[in-house]
C-alpha cells in the first residue's frame, strides 16, 4: 500500500486527542479539543455523543494540516475511548441518559457511580461469569448503567436500539458498521470472549435477558478493520471516503499496545491520566480477586488480561491542589512563572524536602475519595487524610500533595502485589499517561514499588495504539506485534531509590491499615440504621 501515514484518535474524558504517525511511530502532526462533561449531582458524571464527534472532526482535520498531508496519504484511521455508555435511538437519534431529560446528554461516563445498587445486585447472583471480572462487576461497567437505566428511565430504555461502548459508538459513527471490539464488549459488559457470548444465566437473573439485542451481533479482534468511512464521516474528518477504521479499543489499552504489544511477557502497562489503569498479560488465564478478568483477546490476540486500576489518580491530585488554602498563591506563583501549577508545586516539595528529609511521615492519604476500583473493588470506600495539623500555607499544600502522591503510589503497589501473589510474574513496569509529565509523580511510583519505570518515547502513547491499530487494519504490517515493533519505542528510565524502601514500607502498612479503619468506621455507622 501507499499511505505514509495513520491516524489515531484518543476520546478521553474531558478532551479528544488525534495524533498523525509514520510508519516508524514517528508523531507528524498532533492537535487537541476539548469535550463537555456534565455533573448534576455527586456521582454522576455525563457527556454528549453530538458535542465529541463535532470535536473529533475539528481535532483530526487540525492534526492533518498541521502535518501537511493530502488525505490520500492517509491509510487508516483508529479509535480509542474511555469505556463510556452510549444510547442511541431510532434513525441513530441520541437518547437522554440525564435525569432532566437533556436531550444532548446520551453518554454515562465511566466514572458515573449512580448504579452503586444496581452492581450490587449483578454481584448478589454469584454467576459463573463474575469470575472472570475479577469476582465482581464494577460500578463503572455498562451492565449496572443500563440496569439503572431501564429501572429509572424504562421508556428511554424502550426507546434504545443499540447501546455503544463509546469506542464502538465512534468506530460505527465513522463508518455505519454494526460492530463491536472484543476489547470493550469483555472488559466492560461481562462478554465471555472465550468461549463468544454472554452468560444467559447472569443476563437473566437481573433481568437483561434482552441485551444481546441491544448490542452489534457481531464482535471482532482488535487489529482488524471494522468498515471504511463513509461519505458524512470522511467530510466531517477531513479524510478520504472509504479510508480504513480499525475495530475499537478503551483508551488505557490502547495505551497498553503501544507499551507492551512487542514484547508482553512480565511487563505491566500503567495508563496515569485523570482515573490510572493497570494492565498485565498472560498466556494462561489468571483470576486475581478484586482485579478485573482474566479477559481473553481483549488487549492482545492469543493473551489474557488482567486490568487493575484506581478509579481517581489525576483527578485526586486536582481536588487535593484545589481544595487548599494556598491553591490561588500555587496559581499565582505558576502564572507568574510561566509554567504548569504541578511544576511550581513539586517545587516547593522540594524546598520543603530540603528541610526535612520525609515530610510526610506523620501525614497518611488513602486514596480511595472515588472509592476503590481494585484490588478492595470497594466503591463504597472513602478517602481518609490521618495527621492533619493547623499548618497552612505552601509548605502544608506541599506536604498533603506529597502525600496523595505517594497514596497513589501505594496503591500501585497493591494491585501489584496482588498481582504477583495470583500468580503473575512482573518484571518491569512501563509507564504513559499524562502522569507521566509529573517528576514526582514518577519517583515516588519507583521509589515505592521498588521497580524501575520504564517510559514510551512517545509521550502521546494512547493516541499511539490507535494508529497502530490503523495501521495493522489496513494491511500495513502482518499482525500487532510487528505494527508495535515497528511504531513504539523504548524512552526514558525513572530508577528506584533502595535507600527509601524501609519508609516506604512502614508508610505501606499504614496505607492498608487506613481502609480496615475506614471499613470498622463504616460498620459503626451502619449500626445505627
């Protein structure tokens, strides 16, 4: 084939990113719009379908002009989104999920958490099925939405001919393909991609016996091409009629190609971004309690997939800088600096490690403000700060977003250790995401887990494994693992401190006894019901 270029697509959760690569991964052009999300009420989180498509346009016709290209020269194009609930109606016409019935509001985003209940009761049924979700649903997954939905809203649900994973909606609003990716149907609708259908038993129990209907009948592997954009698409892309689509993927395993796809044994993919995701591979399945699969297929053909994750990451670091007394004097001072409020904040991080060597050592964060996504798999659970003082200023901001940082490293560690004690063998750890931007964040993930980080040398990772995706579909390379070969690369490398192991560990132990408080707090409450 003649194209020299592919284009990937990130839908993430308050922008869409679309990035031109080469052949060799090399970035040719890379632009970046904004979407709209919606927050009515604690917990529930929104988005328009109409308002990301408009923008995907603006940002992929950006992308190719900046890189100068003809859209002839383009042979693919590839999706990425976050695993976002989409309803569509007769004729392709959006469906209100909103409460108030804005039309314009069709998408439960993935960190809605309005279905607490619903997932409750999917997990009440003990279904075989559940083991292969890490032995619960999630709140974030699309069965405990449509659920809420159809409990709520049962004529918006009426109304429904097709419910999209948002990837799939994307790929399908591209191309009219009827179609879904074997990566979000398993990770986030308990698709049994091993052995190709639901489980009848758990659709029934909960009374979705109907949903195989309201998804595409067909579901492909990742790498292949799901249709060629149509005439409307291509206008509104700014590419060539008929241009390849590659079938779909979530956002943090499109990541994960990128990172892991030439070479996955022992390695764990880390997605940072506004929530952090955790993604390992293996030839065998592996049931890790409280982390979700074993998912067959749905990162790389022939692997199975385990995916661990903390459901607030970026997003907790933002509310920890906010809520602070000293957020305006951080704003001032990065304003006045010309440079980012983290930049500026890991600054003063250091004027304060420069007078005491660990600051944080009477002050502990369980990072668990959006509940626990793995390995607690708890979205009940609560944040907690222990070691509060009447401090304030810089050098108190400092120190809590310190703190929160290292929180979220400890994390990591316990999905990691989890992991392994499974039956997992990690090895390296590889890193990308808008964490990735962030020194200290970086160096309290390597100093607390003990690995070294490894980063891609494309900082735009996730947009990255769309275009791979594109370029495997279009016939460019035989198979993912040779498209990954050829267009990722290995970048820098953060290495651990082994002189901070005994604080960290002693700060571990502290983290985990936050949530067994948290949980006894929670009981003496509920007593009282």
């Amino acid at each position: 084939m003649d194209a020299s270029a592919f284009v990937g697509v990130d839908v993430g959760s308050a922008s869409v990113r679309a990035g031109v690569f080469d052949r060799a991964g090399t970035e040719l052009a890379f632009a970046v719009r904004p979407i709209r999300q919606f927050n009515p009420r604690a917990d529930v989180f929104e988005q328009s379908s109409t308002d990301i498509w408009a923008q995907t346009g603006a940002a992929v016709r950006a992308a190719i002009d900046q890189a100068g290209l003809s859209p002839q020269s383009i042979g693919g194009i590839g999706f990425d989104a976050t695993c976002s609930l989409v309803a569509v109606g007769a004729d392709g016409a959006p469906v209100s999920v909103a409460e108030d019935a804005d039309p314009q509001r069709d998408i439960v985003m993935w960190m809605d958490h309005r279905a607490v209940v619903e997932a409750a009761e999917i997990n009440a049924t003990h279904d075989p099925a559940l083991a292969y979700v890490g032995g619960e649903v999630s709140v974030e997954m699309e069965l405990p939405k449509i659920l809420w939905l159809r409990r709520h809203f049962p004529e918006r649900h009426a109304a429904v001919r097709r419910y999209f994973d948002l990837a799939d909606y994307m790929v399908w609003r591209a191309t009219g393909a009827d179609v879904a990716s074997v990566c979000t149907l398993t990770c986030k609708w308990n698709y049994l991609a091993h052995e190709q259908r639901f489980s009848a038993s758990l659709l029934d129990a909960v009374g979705l016996g109907d949903l195989p209907r309201l998804v595409p009948a067909e579901v492909r592997q990742l790498g292949s091409a799901a249709g060629r954009l149509g005439p409307q698409a291509a206008t509104a892309l700014g590419l060539q009629v008929g241009t390849v689509v590659a079938t779909g993927i979530i956002d943090a395993h499109s990541g994960s190609v990128a990172l892991l796809g030439a070479a996955p044994d022992g390695g764990l993919a880390i997605i940072s971004g506004t929530s952090c995701c955790h993604l390992v591979v293996s030839r065998r399945p592996i049931m890790v309690p409280g982390v979700w699969g074993p998912y067959f297929g749905a990162m790389l053909p022939g692997w199975w997939l385990n995916e661990g994750g903390q459901s607030a990451a970026g997003a907790l670091i933002d509310w920890t800088l906010r809520q602070h007394d000293a957020w305006p004097a951080l704003q001032a001072a990065a304003t006045e600096a010309g440079r980012s409020v983290y930049e500026i904040a890991n600054d003063w991080v250091a004027a304060l490690q420069a007078r005491e060597s660990e600051p944080t050592r009477h002050l502990h964060v369980l990072a668990d403000h959006h509940g626990n996504r793995s390995p607690r798999a708890d979205p009940l659970a609560r944040g907690i700060v222990a070691g509060l003082t009447l401090e304030h200023g810089p050098d108190a901001l400092a120190r809590h977003y310190l703190a929160t940082v290292q929180a979220l490293a400890y994390g990591t560690r316990h999905i990691i250790d989890s992991l392994n004690a499974a039956g997992h063998r990690i090895t390296r750890v590889v890193m990308t995401g808008g964490g990735t931007r962030n020194a200290l964040l970086l160096r309290e993930h390597a100093d607390v887990t003990g690995c070294d980080l490894h980063l891609g040398s494309e900082e735009q990772a996730v947009t990255l494994g769309a275009a791979i995706l594109a370029a495997t579909a279009s016939g460019a390379f035989a198979d993912l693992p040779s498209a990954t070969a050829s267009m990722a690369h290995v970048g820098g490398t953060i290495h651990a401190d082994p002189a901070r192991r005994a604080f960290h560990d002693a700060k571990y132990a502290v983290y985990l006894a936050l949530y067994d408080d948290w949980c006894r707090y929670r009981r003496m409450m509920d007593a009282t019901n």
